[in-house]
C-alpha cells in the first residue's frame, strides 16, 4: 500500500509502498477513505510523543470501509463505514469497564503505538470495543474531521464542563478544537468568547457562534470578567500553552470549570497554576483526552439534526502524496480550519 512514512524524528516525509497490514485476532483493517492532518501528528513527527516507534506512519483522525476482520470480531464485518476515536480502550481493564476507554491504561492510538491512517490502509485493534458505524447520509471527510479535535471538544463541553443553556464560556485558541469547541458550546445554549492572538481567527469564530472576540494581546483576563459581568463560568484551554492554562483559569468566576484540552508539551509542560484563585474561588481544574466510542452516537445526532455543522470547519481536501508537506507546515499554519486527505490514489 501507499503510505506517509518517517524514519528519524523531523526527518523526512516518504509517500512510498509499504507492507498492507493484517488484523489481530480482535482487530480490523479499514481501508482509508479519508483522514484528518491534524497538530498531534505534527508532535508526533517531530518525536513529542513517547509512544512513537520509528519507523512511523502517522494519523490518527479518520474514516473509511473495513477491509479485513481478526477471528474474534463479532459486531463487525467487511464492507462497514466505521469510524474510531483516536483513544481507544482494551475493552478488559478497570476503566474500560467503567466505561472510560479514553483513559485506559493499555490504549491502543493509531498514529501513535500504531501505524496510522496516512495511509491506503490501516490495522486497528480492540475493534468491538472501539469502532463506530457511520450512517450513510455522513460523508466520509466530515467523519475523519471528528476523529480527534471535534470529539475532544465535545467530550470536553458536553461530559466534562457540563455546560449549561445560557452560561459563559470562553475558548482559548481558535484552531480545530478551539472552533469546534465554540460550535458545540453555542448548540447546547452557552454564550460564548472567543480568544486568540489573530483577528482574522475571531471573525472566523463569530461565524461558528462566537458572541465576542478578545485579542489575546489585551488583559484577557480582564476582558473576559468585564464582558460576563463577574468572569465565565467555563472557560477551555484549546491550544495549550502557560499563557493560555492559566488565563484560562484566572478568567473564571466563582465555582467555574476550567477544562484543559491543549497539549501542555516542551517549555509549556509545567504551567504555573493560579492556585490561590483556585481555592478561594472553589474552582474546578479538569483534563479531558479524546471521546469514548459510545459517546459517539450523542456526537452524531447533533450532527445529523443540523444543530452542528462540523463539515464547515474542512477549509480543503487533498491527495495523500500531498500529505507530507501539509504535515511539515503543520507548526507554521496559520489558516482557519481542518486540512482531510481523501484521494489516496494520486
């Protein structure tokens, strides 16, 4: 098969034949109709993730048609649209059975402790436990875009903020997750603000539901209380950075939930925490890491109810041969939405 491969961390991205893989027992093989080109798999290349084992084949957001079933696959079967959230669970520890398969001790990541989906084709273990079937009126490239930064995000608002109709929510950084972010939040009835350091991106954020927009550049804190009369009441770090984790929670008001989604990684790793604000505010500081596969059907019947349009945040589609030097460009990107590979043929 065709494939993006590395072999030394920030090196060189190959489009070049590969080994087709085989499923495991409990695994399958999907053959790639589409796959996300998302910031983690630029971390992942240039060596930020322990997990990577070079050589590498990265990609983690995507979507396609099972090609081939492992012997104990039981609820699916070759020719299914599917799905998988980039975290999947064993299916046997003790978080699983809680079902918490996006912190599962043992997690299998495609693109990660896995070859990934830059790629003809892709093996994913854990199969019954992980997948998710697609309907047939959701497009291929829509389904990719929600492998990582939209389902981050909807866990993010939905299960771990609990957002509630009416309440202020401010999204720090408007990439992928920010934006995705800002959409959900807006379809579970938050007034939200938006926060970056490029104007262009909060115009884009109104389109998405933003109500106001803060240059990052301005006493965000300040701003952010100012405009909710008293501070928000969640507030996300979607990018990741000490600037960004600690205005996050300083623009808080009292008992607000301050989600981090943003990797914290290299000189941001140890973010400095307003804890004195923490306490006397009683505020609540929560992770959240990726979506389970169950979760996925609240996911999609917002989409396919028109109240989320994730679809509108793919800005272009391109060839997999094009996909090493979209990656490379991944840290200087400066556009407004999500890049998906959909023609592995060219």
């Amino acid at each position: 098969m065709k494939a993006v491969l590395f072999e030394k961390f920030g090196g060189a991205l190959n489009c070049i034949d590969v080994r087709d893989p085989t499923p495991t027992p409990g695994g399958v093989v999907i053959r790639v109709a589409a796959s996300g080109i998302c910031r983690s798999d630029w971390h992942g290349w240039m060596g930020h993730d322990a997990d990577v084992r070079l050589p590498h084949v990265p990609g983690h957001e995507l979507a396609g048609v099972v090609a081939a079933v492992g012997a104990n696959v039981t609820r699916f079967r070759v020719g299914d649209r599917v799905t998988v959230p980039f975290v999947s669970g064993c299916g046997r520890c003790e978080q699983c059975a809680k079902g918490q398969q996006q912190i599962c001790a043992v997690q299998f990541q495609p693109g990660f402790t896995a070859w990934g989906s830059f790629a003809e084709f892709v093996a994913i273990d854990y199969a019954d436990t992980n997948l998710v079937k697609l309907p047939d009126s959701l497009d291929f490239v829509t389904a990719a875009s929600l492998g990582c930064r939209f389902a981050t995000s909807f866990r993010a608002i939905v299960d771990q903020a609990r957002v509630q109709p009416g309440e202020w929510v401010a999204i720090h950084g408007c990439g992928g997750v920010g934006l995705s972010a800002i959409m959900i939040a807006t379809a579970m009835g938050a007034r939200v603000i938006a926060v970056d350091i490029d104007q262009t991106k909060l115009d884009f954020a109104r389109r998405f539901g933003a109500e106001i927009g803060v240059l990052a550049t301005a006493d965000v804190k300040a701003a952010i209380i100012e405009h909710t009369a008293g501070g928000a009441h969640v507030s996300m770090d979607a990018l990741g950075s000490r600037v960004t984790c600690y205005n996050s929670i300083a623009c808080l008001r009292p008992q607000g939930r301050h989600v981090q989604v943003g990797l914290m990684l290299g000189a941001h790793a140890d973010p400095p925490v307003p804890m004195g604000l923490v306490i006397a505010k009683e505020l609540q500081v929560m992770g959240s890491h990726g979506m389970q596969a169950h979760r996925y059907g609240a996911m999609l019947d917002l989409i396919l109810t028109g109240r989320v349009q994730p679809q509108r945040l793919v800005e272009k589609t391109i060839a997999l041969t094009a996909a090493p030097a979209e990656l490379a460009a991944m840290d200087s990107f400066r556009g407004t939405g999500i890049t998906v590979i959909n023609d592995f043929q060219h």
